[in-house]
C-alpha cells in the first residue's frame, strides 16, 4: 500500500477492498402510523397505517457501510428457511449484496425486529428471534461459506449481536483460519462471547460493553479505571489494539502501551442508531490498508459522528467524509501509516 500518500489516495484504495463480514444479520421493520383514540378493547393506542419499510439490519447494516465507502462486502451468516428469510435475500439483492455466504436453516428464524412508530413516538417493539447456537448442520455449512469467502478477503469483521450465529468454539475456530492467512480480524463484541476473540487484530467495544463483559464497575469519567479495564482486556485477549467508543466523548485507542484519545465533533445529534456499524466498517478498512490507529480511530469517529445526523439506521456517506476529513486536516494531523 506505499502509494497511498494523500487522504485521496486512500480514498480511492477503500475502492479495491473486500470485507468478509460474518455475524447476525437481521431485518429492521418498520410501521409508521397516526394515533388519536385508545382502542375501546384494551387500554392502547389504535395506530392507522401510513407507510410500511423493512431495512436490513445487524451485520448486515454493517456491510451495507462497507459498501457505502466504496469496497466490496461479502456477507456471511444464517438465516431461517421463512418468509422473512426471503424478505431478507430480495433486500439484498435491491442493495447489490452477493448472497452467497448466506445459509438457510429450516431450523430457525430470520431475526426481525418490528417497531410500531406513530409521529416520532415508537409505541411497540416485536421480535422475532432464535438465540440458541447453530445446530451441527448449520455450523458445517457457515464454516464453508466462510473458508470461501475468507480466500477473497483483505480483512474480517465478526459482528455478534447476541443471536446465535457465534459460539466460543466457532470463533476460536474462525479467528485461527483468519490468523493463518495473515488476515486482520475486527470484532464487534457483545456480552455472551465478549471474552471467546483470543488472538484477534483489533477489538471494538463500547463503554457499556467493556463494563460489562470484564464485570467491572466505575464511573464514566474515571479515566485511570477505564485504562486498567482496558490493560486487562489486552492482557486476556492476547490483543494490542483496542478500540472503545465512548459516545459523546468521543473514541479511545491503544495499541500496546500507546494510548490516543479523539474528542467527539460538535453535531446535531438526531439518531446515534447504526453509529458502531459505521465505526466498526471505517476501522476495518483502515486495518486492511495498514494506517496508524489513531488515523483509524480519527476516520471512524468522524463517519460514526456523520450517521447521528442521520434519523434512522443509514450507511455513512463517503463524499461527506471525506469532505470532513479533508476540513479538519486528518491526514496531516495524524501520522496515517502503521509503523
């Protein structure tokens, strides 16, 4: 990648990427009604239809940004044999997605969330889930999409939401194939497999997460626990780089002993919805092209700050990053190569 010597150039690199993503994936589903009377059956509002959207969502929204930024995600994952399971190929199909990681079980369902919004207000959420592990059959069939898929990759990102799709046993088995062909990984963790990614490139948690999955507990604001809580981390994972997202306040990064703080961009805030899908596909990128972290932590901040402006799950935009980066001079500021 030495001819990468511009914010432009790299830019233009994102372009020649492919990024396996394998994870859950899910449908987001939306209902938008008015409300103005209860329902003379039960205490609860009487919501008159006005428009109907269904979106793709979990590791999904995750390569729709890898997407957005201009490289090729291929998608890995289990969905059920339902109807919902081909709402949510034909969704990919619309979006230019390949299909082909995608296996289809009998033996479950296609995770889909549905939210009842009247005005701005959301009433009701109705999920429909299986959280339980693969079964041999779907495990045996993920495995080899992902061993296809992976042989294209300049990098991998394990997207867990908690649905199944993970277990300590496939990740240690997933990570190690990564490891072998010198392929980064890049995880979005959360909390039933946060301490299963021994060996990864880089671990993405937030705040909330990294509490959470270390059983920790102190204050937000309490910077010498947070970067003790992070020490142990590296030291349980075997990881040196570690990303953490901390809302408002912005990202924090360390590689090894090196620690780097990036303070949020001043926004109008509308949704932070869809923000770490967005954080998680910048990074990645970032680590296939070899850029410094705090480069990486700079760029993700920034496209992760974009999409709160955004109401709604929605891929970041390129042109505008790029514009942001160029504004607040992120290539020059940051030392942009790994050394």
């Amino acid at each position: 990648m030495s001819n990468i010597n511009s914010l432009e150039s790299m830019f233009e690199a994102f372009n020649g990427l492919k990024v396996l993503v394998v994870g859950d994936v899910m449908i987001d589903s939306y209902l938008w009604g008015k409300t103005s009377r209860i329902s003379p059956e039960a205490p609860v509002p009487i919501v008159n239809v006005v428009k109907r959207e269904k979106r793709l969502g979990g590791a999904a929204n995750v390569a729709l940004n890898v997407q957005a930024m201009g490289a090729t995600p291929l998608l890995c994952s289990v969905i059920g044999d339902d109807q919902d399971g081909a709402d949510y190929l034909r969704l990919m199909e619309e979006k230019g997605l390949p299909t082909a990681g995608i296996v289809q079980s009998p033996e479950r369902v296609t995770t889909i969330k549905h939210r009842i919004i009247a005005g701005v207000q959301q009433l009701l959420r109705v999920d429909s889930e299986i959280e339980h592990n693969l079964t041999d059959y779907e495990e045996r069939h993920l495995e080899e999409h992902y061993l296809q898929l992976l042989d294209q990759a300049d990098v991998v990102i394990f997207e867990d939401y908690d649905k199944g799709v993970f277990s300590e046993a496939n990740i240690k088995h997933f990570l190690q194939l990564a490891n072998e062909r010198n392929i980064p990984s890049v995880i979005d963790p959360k909390k039933k497999n946060f301490l299963s990614y021994v060996g990864c490139t880089l671990f993405k948690p937030n705040l909330k997460e990294l509490k959470e999955g270390l059983k920790l507990e102190f204050a937000d604001e309490n910077l010498p626990a947070f970067e003790a809580a992070v020490e142990e981390l590296q030291e349980q994972l075997q990881v040196k780089q570690v990303l953490v997202t901390l809302s408002e306040r912005g990202v924090f990064v360390a590689e090894g002993d090196e620690k780097t703080y990036i303070g949020a961009h001043r926004r109008s805030i509308s949704d932070v919805s869809g923000a770490g899908d967005t954080v998680i596909s910048i990074a990645a990128l970032c680590m296939a092209l070899q850029t410094s972290m705090p480069f990486m932590a700079g760029l993700s901040n920034l496209g992760g700050g974009l999409v709160c402006e955004q109401v709604g799950v929605v891929p970041v935009d390129k042109q505008k990053l790029f514009e942001e980066a160029q504004r607040i001079r992120l290539y020059d500021t940051h030392e942009h190569r790994s050394s």
